[in-house]
C-alpha cells in the first residue's frame, strides 16, 4: 500500500509516498500548522519522509539479529513529541516502546512491557502512556523522562 498525502486546502492528492508494504500507522510533525515531516511503520521499520522534498529522509530500524537496539517485530503506534521534533516514540508487538532521537541512528532509549497491537502510544509533557493488549490495566504512565 502506498501513502497518498492529501493537501487539505486544496482538498485534493498532492503526492505519494513510500513503497508497497503494508503500513500500519502513522505520524506527523508540525510546525506553526504546516507538516514538516511524515512517519510511517513498515513492519519493524521507522520511516520518516521530508514532506518539502517528498523524499525519504531516514530509516530507523534494529532490533532481535541485528547489531543495534529497534524493534524485533511489527510497529503498530508512532508518536511525534509535540516540543522535539527530532524525537518519536514507537511501540509494537516486540514488548517494547522505543525512543529516538532522529539525529541518531539508534534508539536513546527503549520501555520494556507494553504489548502494543494498536495506535496506543503517546506522550503528554515527559510522561508516556502505553497502551497493552493484556486484560487489566491496559493503560499505564510507563515511565517519566526527560527526552
């Protein structure tokens, strides 16, 4: 499946991104209103796609077998921080949220415990709200930090 970015002022298709995997969330960044950058989760990829340049910028992935720490399974939830642009939060079936700082190529920090299924992360201030397909206390504040 391929992404097709809207224009909402001019209501109509303005390009398309990405490749034909499946793409189970996404994400984007805003600055004074106006989309600065896009995210999207390719099974256990971050992407991150320049929306002035319609390109991709970068790929964020490790994880089980690789060489450096990510995701080991399928992203279902990604969260821009509202006051960093350079830092997304991404959490899926592997157990874990992950940090990263888009400067970097690795995450800064990873949360072990939520089983994400679902768009069900996200970040108010330094605190993370993980949402876990489990059957009680599906919601939990996972950690307070200073990103």
């Amino acid at each position: 499946m391929k992404v097709r970015v809207h224009d909402e002022s001019e209501k109509h298709q303005s390009h398309t991104l990405g490749t034909n995997a499946n793409i189970r969330t996404h994400d984007e960044a805003k600055q004074q209103q106006k989309i600065t950058h896009l995210v999207y989760a390719q099974n256990e990829q971050v992407r991150i796609y320049d929306e002035a340049t319609k390109t991709l910028q970068s790929t964020l992935s490790g994880g089980y077998g690789r060489s450096k720490a990510g995701h080991s399974n399928r992203v279902f939830s990604l969260k821009y921080s509202s006051t960093d642009e350079n830092i997304i939060l991404s959490g899926g079936w592997d157990n874990t949220i992950q940090i990263w700082d888009v400067r970097q190529d690795v995450p800064v920090r990873s949360v072990f415990g939520p089983h994400i299924t679902g768009d069900a992360v996200d970040l108010h201030g330094n605190e993370i709200l993980g949402g876990s397909w489990r059957p009680d206390k599906q919601l939990q504040v996972r950690m307070q930090c200073r990103l």
